[in-house]
C-alpha cells in the first residue's frame, strides 16, 4: 500500500518537543520543509534549525502500531 511520493498528510515534524507545522505532512511537503530547513541551517540564519535535530513522526505507523 506503501507508494513512493504518497500525499496523503501523515508527518509531523518535532524539534525539542514542539510541532514545527500546524497540520500533517504528505511526503512531498516533508521532504520540501527538511529542504528548507537545511538550506536555513547552512546558511547560518540566525535561529535556524538543525535538521539532523529534527524527529519526522509517521503518524499512520503509530496508528497501525495500536
């Protein structure tokens, strides 16, 4: 059922305990925010984030986990 490239929003991205979106992720728009912030974090912007810091959470594995 897994396909590559899915839309349906099922990532929720975490730094230091906190959402980084309001919503869920579909895979594009995961890939695309951890393109965003890695372009922030190498160009040093001030208060930029460490993408290797981030957790990306699969909301749908943590519900078929139940």
């Amino acid at each position: 059922m897994s396909k590559k490239g899915q839309k349906t929003p099922r990532w929720r991205l975490v730094y230091e305990g906190r959402d980084l979106q309001n919503g869920l992720l579909s895979d594009e728009g995961k890939y695309d925010a951890m393109q965003i912030l890695s372009k922030l974090f190498d160009e040093g912007k001030p208060n930029a984030i460490d993408p290797d810091e981030v957790e990306a959470i699969d909301t749908l594995a943590e519900a078929s986990d139940d």
